[in-house]
C-alpha cells in the first residue's frame, strides 16, 4: 500500500522545509510557498490531506480553503494560524477544514492530529466507494455486469426475493456462484439471518457430517465438547453448500432429510433437532453426468433444484469486460491507495480480446496485478501478466497471404516462433522493445532469438 500525500502550503521556506523534513519518513510530502502551483496540481496528482497556513502574503487562506473544498470536497485540510487568529481558524473549520494548529507547531500534537484526519479521510474514501457501488450496482453486491445474459441473472435473483425456495447455481468456476448466493440471500427475507457458506471440496469425508450437523461431547475420539454443526449455526438464515457435487454420496442422503423434514441429527444425540434453513447449493460440475453415474442422487437433485441459476462464463459475455476492469481497477487502486484511473487503449484491446478460462475470477487477479506493477495513472499492456500478453502472438498473421491454421499445422515450431517475431517487429517499425512487450518476453530473450533466427 502506498503512503499517504500530505502537502503543506506554507509562505514561509523554513516552515515548508522543517515539516517536509518531520513529516517524510510517513508521507509522500510535496511542498509550496503560494496556493497557485498548488491548486494547479491538485488537478494532476493525487493527494490526501493539506496543512494550509491561513496568512499566504497578500493571499487570503480561507479563500484558498473554499478554493480546495470546491473542486476537491475529498481533501482533507488542517489549517495553521498564529495565536491572534484564532477565530478565524474556527471560520476555516466552518468552511470544511478538519481542525487546526497553532503556531508554533508541535511536532507530537502534529502527529496525532494528522494521525486522525488521515483516518477520517480513509473512511469518507470508504463510504463513498461503498455508495458509488451501490448505485451502480443496484442492489446485488459486488455483480457486475450489463449484458443480457447478466440482465436475466438479475431478473431470477428478484424474482426470487418473496420465496424460500432451494436455489441451485451451476457454472463454471470463477463466474460468481457465492456473490449470487449472497445476493439471494440479502435480497430476501432472511436477510437479517446467518449466510453460512460450507464448501464441500474442501472438507475431508470423515469430518463433514460434524461440519454440517455438529456432534456432542464424546461420539467419537477427540469430541471433547459438544459443537454446533453449521445447519445449526444457519438456522434462521441461509446455508451456501459450494460445490455440492463434490459431496459424499453417503451424506447425500442426510442432507436430503434436511431438506425433506427441516430436520437433522447431530453426531452422538439420541433425538433430532428442527432446524429452518433456506439451502443454495452451487456447483461446476455437470450433475446429470454425475446421476447417471450414481455418484448424485436424483431425489436431491430435484430438492436442491427447486429454482435453477446458470451463470454464464465470461467469454460469453464479452461486453462486460470494459464494465469489470472499470470495477475492479478502482477496487484494487482503492485497496492500494494508488491513483491509478483506467486502462490505455493498448491494455483494453489485450483484456477485450483474452477469453478467460478463469472467469471473472482471473480477470480480478489480473488486474489485481497490473494495479501493483503499475506506475502510471493508466494500466498499459506492459503491466499485465505475461500469460496474458502471450496469447497476443495467438492472433499474429502468418504473412504473405497464408491462411494462419494452414500455416500452423504445416510448419515446425521454429519456423513458427520466428515468423511470430518477423510480424511483430513489423507491426511496431523494429522497435524491440514494444515487440519483446507484445510476445511476452524479455529484451534479452528477443535478442537472443533474433540471434538464433539470423533475424536483423
């Protein structure tokens, strides 16, 4: 995470020097002896709290502050004032200051005050992240998405927000099966209830019938208390079985008694307890597969499938990508306190064109990527991973008019790769540096393979 940008707007030069000087070993700290190179960077860079002195020379520092407040209401601002003007500092706090000092300034009453506008900063950041994405999100946290297939996503989580029914999602992995579980669940009535998630590919066999029903003290070695199984911990709310088609077949028949009776036994109990859950299960694997394989069975099938949710992969959503990078480029940014606002066309067409057999999930870590290596205010193609990168030589012509599958099912893979890197350097003039970018290797390597190849 980056440091916070603490700016000082101070007439005097020892005063700007001194602070700088306190103040770098926390801060990004930039300095100005007048408001105008000031202000006019505020609309360049970013920067998160102001120490403003109110007497600028022939400049009034409430108008500075009102200047501040009016173009960037996120800045936060600390005003300092000499003894005498005192009143006009709670003028300043008026106009939207957060506090104020008195000079002579003290170092440690400088540092708890900056400590805590810092945080009230930080959490005004939050909220208004928060609220930007509630509106653009509608009420289905954190999905995102304006395609048609994602409109009908939308349609069957509101059609289901006056029912109980057991859901069951399918889809591939990474496509956000647990946000539209969650979505269903906060959507609905039991809102104010537990959203338990169990993952079944995640829990050795001998040990789920305690995670999903609890056991009491002494049913078995090591039960050295009793424990609440997470039907019981749900109860009033709703149970999230990820990957149900990963579960044992002799448990299978449990859960449908769930389901059937509202009821479970916990390991170890002589009696059965009630229990009111609302179930979604969710999976990536092809249940019909499975049952006529026997290892599903049907009767639970068509229990957990009350209501049917499929989500589509990402490839076949194409039009969302340009509105997913936007959301999780300001995320991960946000996350990261960089000011980092978009991608270059270059980075787009790459990510447009990429087919994410990972799914949202791998676009998300993707760009969680490109926010960490990226030191500009946009994501170029260089800062995305290699893998990505790569796929670029996939859709390289193969020149002189052949047809590209021709080409590469009648030619060795050297000839491939050096035809690969004659386009490219083609494509960007000679220059090496772009064409070792777009192959996804280092300088070095397209060297040596130019070495290799007799390419000049």
């Amino acid at each position: 995470m980056s440091r916070y940008a603490v700016w000082v707007i101070d007439d005097e030069q020892g005063i700007c020097t001194s602070l700088s000087f306190a103040l770098a070993k926390k801060y990004e700290v930039k300095t100005f002896l007048s408001p105008g190179p000031a202000l006019e960077e505020l609309e360049r860079s970013r920067c998160d709290l102001i120490l403003l002195d109110l007497r600028l020379g022939t400049e009034n520092g409430l108008d500075v502050l009102k200047a501040i407040k009016a173009d960037h209401p996120d800045v936060t601002v600390i005003v300092m004032t000499a003894y005498g003007s005192i009143d006009t500092s709670v003028e300043a706090m008026q106009l939207g200051a957060f506090s104020y000092l008195t000079k002579p300034l003290k170092l440690n009453e400088l540092d708890v005050v900056i400590a805590q506008a810092l945080e009230h900063h930080a959490l005004n950041e939050k909220v208004t992240m928060l609220s930007d994405e509630l509106g653009s999100l509608r009420h289905f946290d954190r999905i995102v998405g304006e395609s048609p297939a994602m409109q009908q996503v939308y349609r069957l989580i509101e059609t289901l927000r006056g029912t109980d029914a057991n859901v069951l999602i399918t889809g591939e992995s990474g496509t956000g099966k647990e946000l539209v579980a969650k979505a269903i669940h906060t959507d609905g009535s039991r809102k104010d209830g537990r959203f338990v998630v169990v993952n079944c590919a995640a829990i050795p066999e001998n040990l789920m019938e305690s995670e999903l029903f609890g056991h009491r003290k002494g049913s078995f070695t090591g039960a050295t208390a009793d424990r609440k199984g997470k039907f019981e911990i749900a109860d009033g709310g709703t149970i999230f079985l990820d990957e149900i088609g990963d579960m044992p077949l002799s448990l299978q028949s449990k859960l449908l008694r769930v389901l059937q009776d509202k009821e479970f036994t916990p390991l170890g109990a002589a009696e059965p307890r009630k229990v009111d859950v609302r179930v979604i299960a969710a999976t990536n694997k092809d249940l019909d597969k499975a049952i006529q394989e026997k290892t599903f069975r049907l009767d639970l099938y068509y229990r957990l499938n009350v209501m049917s949710i499929k989500l589509p992969p990402l490839r076949e959503r194409g039009e969302d990508i340009h509105v997913l990078c936007d959301f999780f480029i300001k995320q991960h940014a946000y996350e990261m306190r960089k000011n980092i606002r978009g991608c270059t066309p270059e980075a787009a067409k790459l990510l447009s064109s990429y087919d994410f057999p990972g799914n949202v999930r791998q676009l998300s870590n993707m760009l969680e990527y490109a926010v960490i290596v990226c030191r500009g205010e946009y994501i170029d193609a260089c800062d995305l991973p290699e893998e990505l990168r790569g796929a670029k030589v996939q859709s390289l012509p193969a020149g002189n008019g052949e047809d590209l599958d021709a080409f590469l099912s009648t030619h060795s893979f050297k000839e491939i790769e050096k035809r690969a890197i004659e386009c490219t350097l083609k494509k960007n003039d000679g220059r090496r540096d772009l064409t070792a970018m777009d192959l996804g290797i280092s300088r070095r390597g397209l060297q040596l393979k130019m070495q290799e190849y007799g390419i000049r």
